[in-house]
C-alpha cells in the first residue's frame, strides 16, 4: 500500500484543509493509499522520520509558508518523493506558478501519475521554491496578523506595504549574476523569482520557468519616490519591463553583497542577512500535476 503524507496548515485560509480532511482521506482510500496527516507548526523530525522509513507522495496543504517549511526538509535529501500542492493560503503565488485550479477543484483533481520537475533555490543551508528578495517592503508579510490575513485577504499585504511607503529607504550592494557584475550601488528592492508570479502579481517576471535552470531577478533601483511609486503601477499593469528604474536579468546564480541590516524574505517567511550566495538547483523536487496544468 502506498503511504502519503499530508502537511497541512490548520488556520490557512480560515481552515479549509481542516474543514475537508475527511474527504481527502476518502480519496485517498478510495486509491488505496494511507494517508498519515501531520498538522502545522511541523516538527520536521516527524517528517523526517516519515521519510526515512518510506514515503510515496508527499501533500502540502497551505499558504506559501507551509510549502516553504516543506520544501526546506525535502529538499536536503538527494532524491525525495513527488510534492502535491493543495492551495489553502492567502497568496498561494506557488499555486498560481503551478497553474492549479481553486481548492476544492484541486482536491478532486489530485494526479499521482504525473509529475513534473521544479527547479529550487539555495541560500546558504536554506531553500526557496518560488521566490527570494531584499530591500523596502519585504518585512511586509511578516508583519501581518493571521487573522486580518484571513478576514482581508491579499489585501492585508497591500495595507501593510502602503504603510511602509514612508519609511523609503536605499540599500548599497553589489550584485554579480552567472559569475558577472551586473549592478554596484543603490537600490530599494531586488526580487528573485523561479516562476512568473510574486506577490499575488500574475507577471512580474514574463520570462520566467519553474524549469528552465534560470532565476529571473529584478533590481529596482534608488529612485525619486514619484519615480518608484510610476515604477510601482507599472508593475501593477504588468507593463514595468523596460523601465530605466528597473534591471531585469536572468542567470543560474547570483552573489549580493550590502547592509546585513536589511530585511530579506524566502517564500514569505523572514530570510537570511545579506551577504548571500544564491545557487538554483535544477529540477529538484518533482510535483504532481493536476487538472488545470499546461
């Protein structure tokens, strides 16, 4: 009989996984699996210990968040089972990458047959599945209530954005891509990416691939604050590549040098001080296809 784990988070999205594990354990029934559920906050020796005794699939139920803390223990493993993803958070910008349908829609439409490689980031002893950045405003999630998350929605982070605006402030750092310097002073913002969304922002890198071996970075320069808030609409309106203010780049690696005080963030969940070293690992973790996928 084939064993799934299920990490879920309890409060993501008021609940929804808690409100429907009967019915995943149905499914899975009715497939012959066992299903073994483990609620957040995770101790990851349970996970851990589930792996080393043997795990088929391994279901992840949550915000980012959640997918963040369990790409970070499958991933230090050299060869780890298949990921399903079954959106339940407030942004789910990993999700949207995937091109899942809604929540319930991807609980009835679980695939185990099929799956696909994901490329990883790397920095340092920590991971990232879908994006990492530095700089005005990334403290913003963390900063949010998990109940004004669940009452407002996307909207909290948006709030909570705006109210940093005052606090506008410029970083110097170095930056080398692919081995190269590619920028060397000041700046406001850089952001990471391995798929095209961030941020409940749908192409905020156009190029980008969960597979294509390459992270696409973009670098919002020091600018007059009209300049960056024009900057900040533009990216609103999909329409910010080719701004003057803006370094859109794309590279399998990247060094960023700067003021360790600043705030950093990977997969919503507060990162590492600079200085980084940040390695992509080519299809990493394999993910289960659903209905709704290309």
């Amino acid at each position: 009989m084939q064993k799934v784990a299920l990490i879920y988070n309890p409060v993501s999205g008021t609940g929804k996984m808690a409100g429907h594990l009967d019915e995943v354990i149905k499914l899975l029934q009715e497939k012959k699996m066992l299903l073994l559920p483990l609620r957040t906050p995770l101790k990851e020796e349970m996970l851990e210990s589930l792996l080393a005794e043997g795990l088929d699939y391994v279901l992840v139920s949550g915000g980012d968040g959640t997918i963040h803390q369990v790409v970070n223990i499958l991933s230090a493993y050299p060869s780890s089972p298949p990921v399903g993803v079954i959106p339940a958070g407030t942004a789910n910008d990993f999700a949207v990458n995937l091109g899942l349908p809604g929540f319930e829609e991807t609980i009835k439409t679980l695939n185990f047959k099929k799956s696909i490689p994901v490329d990883v980031g790397r920095v340092g002893n920590r991971y990232f599945i879908n994006v990492a950045l530095g700089g005005l405003l990334t403290d913003a999630p963390h900063k949010v209530d998990q109940r004004l998350k669940n009452n407002l929605g996307k909207l909290a982070y948006y709030l909570r954005g705006v109210s940093e605006l005052p606090n506008l402030r410029a970083v110097s750092v170095e930056i080398d891509c692919s081995g190269k310097s590619v920028y060397h002073g000041d700046i406001f913002l850089y952001v990471i990416l391995n798929g095209k969304a961030a941020g409940n922002l749908g192409n905020l890198a156009p190029r980008a691939a969960l597979n294509d071996g390459l992270f696409d970075v973009l670098i919002f320069k020091k600018s007059s604050v009209i300049d960056f808030i024009n900057l900040f609409f533009k990216v609103l309106a999909g329409k910010h590549i080719g701004d003057p203010h803006l370094l859109y780049l794309q590279c399998d690696n990247l060094s960023i040098r700067g003021a360790g005080d600043i705030p950093t963030d990977l997969d919503g969940e507060e990162g590492p001080p600079l200085p980084w070293q940040v390695e992509l690992l080519p299809g990493k973790l394999q993910i289960l296809k659903t209905w709704g996928q290309s």
